[in-house]
C-alpha cells in the first residue's frame, strides 16, 4: 500500500490530504502546524505524543490523520508531562519521537525536559514549544527559549511553515548526533500562518529497540560520567559548530555597511520588509537568525566586527539581544547595539508581538530616516465592515452548559442567602463564568491549579464557601493531585467538575473521559468514579439544564461539612451542533411568547444566553434562531414562562 502512495491520491476510502502525499518535490499549501507534521513524516518520525494546546494543537492531529497510513504512533496524553514522557520513552528505545505543545505545556514537561537531557536518547527527539505572543489564546507570553538555555538544548526559530518542515525532517539528525533532545520554536503566526511548502520525500525507517548499553542502567550506574551534567555541557561545542552550519542562518550585505539589523525567527521577515519598504538595501545589513541558541559565535562575529550600529529584532524577551551584547563587549566593543534593553530608546517592544509597521518604525529610527507610513483601508470600507459587526465580550456559546452550572451555583448561594464566596477558575471555556452577568470567580492561575489554589483560599477566608470550578480535561490533565491532598488534609472546599465531554477551548480534541485516541478508540476514564475513589464523601452528578436540581444539589454541597464534589455533566453545545449536523438532524430553538413576555429581562440579566436579544421599541426579548439550540434554560429561568420550544403553542 505504502509504495502505491505516491501515484494514488486515496488511502482507505478516503482522499489523502496534501500533507500526507508521497509526492516529492510537490507544491502544496500548508499552514504551519500541518508543516511541522509534514516534516515529522519526512523526518522518520515514529511516535508522538502530547496533550492539545493552542497554537501547537494541529501538529498532533495532523500526525494523527496520516499515523496509520505510514505506520506512526500518534496520542493524546493526560497531559503535556505524559505525553513527553511516552516520547522520551520511545527516543530511549531509539525511536524518533516528537511532542509538541504550546509554551505553557512546556513547564509541565520541563521535569521529564530536565532528566532526559542527562540520558543521551539515542532516537532523535523534538520538542515544539508553539509560543504565544500577545496571548492570542494563552495566560502569559513566557519566552520559551530560556526554557531551552536552561536545558542546554538546541532552540531552533522557524520564519515560515516551508522553514518549520524543513527544519523539523532536519532536526531528528540534529539531536541524534548530539543525543540530545532539539526545541523547535514556531510562534503563532508561524503555526497559524499558510505558505507554499514542496513535499520532500517520505523516511519510512521504522525502529524497534531498547534502551543502549551505553546508558542502561543495567551497565551504568545513573550517576556515571555519560550521564553526568558535565557530559551535558561538553556537547555545547559540537552544538554551535551546526548551528554555524546549518542553511537557516546567513547574512544579506557585502560587508560594507556601517548599519545591521538582526532579525530572529519571524522577526527576520518584518525586519526584511521593513529595510525594503524603508529604501536601506545596500545601507542596511542584515542578519537572519534561526539558531537562537547557541548563536553561532562565527557567523554573528564576521555580522558584527564591521558594525557601527546594530538593532536586534525579536519577539517577547531580549534573550539574543542579551547574547549579543556579551559577545559584542569581545569582538566590537564599541559597537552601538539597539532593542529591548537600551533604556533610551527601547526601539522594539519587550510585550506583544511585532508587526511590519513597528519593525518599519523601529529600523527608520536607528537609521535615521523619515517613519513611513502604511496603507490601511479606505474609510469607508472599515466604516462599512464595523457597521456588519456586532460589539461583544468574551462570552460562552449560546446553551452553553457550562453558563447554566455557573447559573444554578449563584441561584444556589442566593437561595442560601450568601453574598460572600470565593470562586477560583480553571483553564477552559467555564472560566468565562467570571464574566457578567454571573461573575462567580475571584481567581485563576493555569491548569488544574483551581482545586489547589482554593484550598489556600478556603484556609485564609474562613467562614465563607470556597468553589475551585474545573473542566474534565484539565480535571484529568492536572487537577487529581490536587483532589486527593484536599481529601488527605480535609479541606472544606466544593469542587465543581464541568464536564462536557470534550476538550473544548483547543478544539475539541478527546481525552480520557471521552473515551477515544488520537487514533481510534481507548479506555474511558470515569471520572465520577475517580472522584470517589479518591475519597470524596459528597459526590452528585447533575445536568446543568435541569435548573431546579442542579440548583437543590449545589445547595446540598454548600451546606456539606467537607470537601464536596458536583459534576456537571452534559455535551459542549458546539459539539451537540457538529454531531446533530453529521446526522443529518437540526436542534430545534426555543421561541418567546411575546404576548406573555414583559421585558422584565430577567433572562438576559441573570443568565445572558447571547441568543436573548432585548428589542428596546417593543420592550420584548426574542430568541435569534441562528443561533438558539432548544436547551431549554431560559424558559426555566424566565418568570413569566414565556419561554418554551418553538412547536409548543
Ligand atoms: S433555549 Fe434559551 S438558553 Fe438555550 S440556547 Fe436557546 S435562547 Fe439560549
Ligand atoms: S425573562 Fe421572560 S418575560 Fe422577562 S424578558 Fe425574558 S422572556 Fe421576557
């Protein structure tokens, strides 16, 4: 079947998609992350392994699309920790193997990060840190390549998805020959971004193995020199010496110019654009950086020794600009080096991420020349476009279950006559019920952190309930430590589990309570029996769209004398549309008797399904159909019962 591939366009009844051709030297278009799976296949990659996470998601779903095709092994971990761990398992074996995740994923797997860099995997191992800047989807913007110091492992910055599949199919070799693991570092524009990519040819290589005698603990003992830190430092040399190698780094100039500008990564692109844009080819050098640690000493010496001037072009944290500084004071000392850390200027940003314009604004300055300005649509073309668009918030999606959990929580503490609560969120679509109108939150900090941090909470505010509100996924991925430290040391918190059967917020990725893999079909984790088998004393499962209950068993579990647990459980709403659109089937929406509505509003106000739409001339709420699901909430909330589905009369 393999070798068919490359004249057939069809595998198991169904078309294969561009990325998985066996076609080389095709043209394809192809956004970043199906790039980087694209490179894994022509890399020889056999095992990946990880847990989803925006921008990085598609690597994994990509990898699993064409897994059984070319005989790869493809998961969805618990968590990012786990799914490093399966990968180092399997690059210890001799394996290549790859996991990927966003930049927060990565703290999770720096533990694992930090002892595999001591064992000398013989398999060729990647690790892909999708940072985030200016947090398109993310709690912070943290600069992973610090990640990658720390580790001593190579960081490698992709400028376009073509550069992030050739560097991906390169880097196994990379890290085999140093035996080390190889962080690749696309940032979301990179991920997300689409561009021409030419197929390379497909490296079937299939590896069994064991862990070699040169690191098994059966002949060596953990602490032996191969394993040591030293061992660790003493291939930095051969590290730099490919990075002065490899055909992502070069220098656009001939020598002459007094100006340079050294773009890493992404940035290079702006800080290209921008010299063309701004008339300094020929005036400016320019250096395009893809090795950002190590920097290849050579290649950036013979870019600075002429320099007068330098400007640094990076996203988030100085970290090269820090490098260059050091190796500036050696070869070019009075040499005048420009971006983040030059307190008078601060030409580039230290937060966000650049753009053409602020690269543009940046280079006229250090050159001197006059800021040129760039088009931007006519007026009334953007008058027309903001005119089509209506201004909302964050919000969940209409019939959300995770709004009528949070609704039924705070009808709950009303009933009970309580103002005074602590609620602390998680990572995922239900933090949005810190948002108005139910505002049921005070904190939150990453995944799994809500079941531990309100035990610290709970502990200091005494006397008032304290909610730690979580998802299933990131229940499963973080927060059953942290259950089963509140059960060991009684600590009087209530744990609300929403569960919607899916990893919604990354795009709807299984995991373990869904039942299904990556590829096929698993194991389904229970989570109700997790809880309890944990030692929960309280556990009640309700269905958020039942108000009345939901909001009997939430009053249960406040009044409860010790850690309490509710799951709320029923489908994500935008899966419940996905599934009922694959059979064929509509929800049917609600509508609102307007004879019977008052426009007391009392549905909007107290629940803000973003299907209610309050019609100010006739003091009426009515139901968008477009949007609506038929869940059935609002008719229960709505004092006058004015709300019902659409066929009854
Ligand atoms: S039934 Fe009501 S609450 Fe449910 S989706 Fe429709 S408008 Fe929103
Ligand atoms: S709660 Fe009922 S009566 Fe009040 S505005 Fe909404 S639909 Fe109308």
């Amino acid at each position: 079947m393999h070798q068919a591939l490359g004249r057939i366009t069809m595998y198991a009844g169904k078309r294969i998609p561009p990325y998985a051709l066996d076609k080389p030297g095709e043209r394809v278009l192809l956004h970043g992350n199906q790039a980087i799976a694209r490179g894994f296949l022509e890399g020889g990659g056999q095992v990946a392994s990880t847990y989803p996470g925006t921008p990085a998601s598609e690597i994994l779903e990509t990898i699993a699309d064409f897994a059984e095709m070319y005989d790869i092994y493809a998961e969805w971990a618990a968590n990012e920790m786990v799914g490093f761990e399966v990968a180092a398992g399997a690059a210890l074996c001799g394996a290549r193997a790859m996991s990927s995740m966003k930049h927060i994923g990565v703290n999770w797997a720096m533990d694992p990060l930090m002892h595999l860099i001591l064992r000398s995997p013989p398999g060729g191992f990647i690790l892909v840190s999708g940072d985030d800047p200016s947090q398109h989807s993310s709690a912070n913007e943290q600069d992973n390549r610090y990640i990658a110091r720390i580790a001593c492992i190579p960081c490698y910055e992709p400028s376009s998805p073509a550069e992030a599949k050739e560097m991906t199919a390169k880097l196994f070799e990379v890290s085999e020959s140093i035996r080390l693991p190889v962080m690749l570092r696309p940032t979301t524009r990179v991920c997300h971004a689409r561009s021409d990519v030419v197929l390379g040819p497909i490296n079937r290589e299939r590896r069994t193995g064991r862990v070699p005698a040169d690191i098994n603990f059966k002949n060596v003992s953990w602490n032996a020199p191969v394993l040591s830190h030293k061992h660790l430092h003493d291939k930095e040399a051969k590290t730099k010496e490919i990075a002065e190698t490899v055909p992502w780094n070069w220098i656009e100039g001939d020598g002459s110019e007094r100006l340079g500008v050294l773009g890493s990564g992404l940035s290079y692109n702006y800080a290209k654009e921008a010299i063309n844009k701004l008339g300094l080819s020929g005036r400016v050098s320019l250096m395009k950086l893809a090795t950002t640690y190590p920097v290849p000493d050579k290649m950036l010496t013979k870019f600075m020794s002429g320099l007068e001037k330098l400007l640094v072009v990076e996203e988030l944290e100085p970290f090269v600009e820090l490098y260059v500084r050091a190796l500036a004071k050696e070869v070019n000392p009075k040499l005048s080096i420009y971006g983040k850390m030059d307190f008078n200027t601060k030409m580039i940003p230290r937060e966000e991420e650049l753009n053409t314009a602020i690269v543009a604004n940046a280079v006229a300055d250090f050159a001197g020349v006059p800021r040129i300005t760039f088009p931007s649509a006519p007026e009334e073309v953007r008058a027309y476009v903001k005119g089509m668009l209506t201004p909302r918030g964050l919000d969940m999606c209409a019939g959300c279950p995770h709004r009528a959990t949070g609704y039924a929580l705070k009808t709950a503490l009303r009933k009970l006559g309580i103002r005074d609560f602590i609620g602390v969120g998680d990572i995922g679509c239900y933090g949005m019920v810190g948002n108005p109108p139910l505002q049921l939150l005070d904190t939150e900090l990453c995944m799994g952190a809500s079941i531990g941090t309100s035990q610290g909470c709970a502990r200091v505010a005494k006397g008032v309930p304290v909610f730690g509100i979580i998802g299933d996924s990131t229940f499963l991925h973080a927060g059953i430590p942290g259950l089963v430290s509140a059960i060991w040391n009684n600590n009087n918190v209530k744990f609300v589990i929403c569960d919607n059967e899916a990893t919604a917020m990354t795009g709807f990725q299984p995991h373990p309570g869904t039942g299904r893999t990556a590829m096929g079909r698993g194991t389904k984790v229970d989570i109700e029996s997790v809880v309890r088998g944990v030692g929960v004393k309280f556990v009640e499962v309700i269905d958020p769209y039942d108000v009345s209950r939901s909001v009997d068993v939430f009053m249960k579990a406040i009044q409860f004398d010790g850690p309490a647990c509710v799951i709320s459980k029923r489908i994500c709403a935008s899966e419940a549309v996905r599934l009922a659109r694959r059979a064929g089937k509509t929800l049917p929406p609600h509508k609102v008797h307007l004879e019977k509505c008052t426009g007391c509003r009392a549905c909007i106000n107290l629940f803000g399904c973003p299907a209610l739409v309050y019609y100010k001339d006739e003091n009426k709420v009515k139901i968008d159909n477009t949007l609506c699901i038929g869940c059935g909430v609002c008719g229960q909330i709505c004092p006058y019962e004015a709300i019902s589905p659409s066929e009854v009369a």
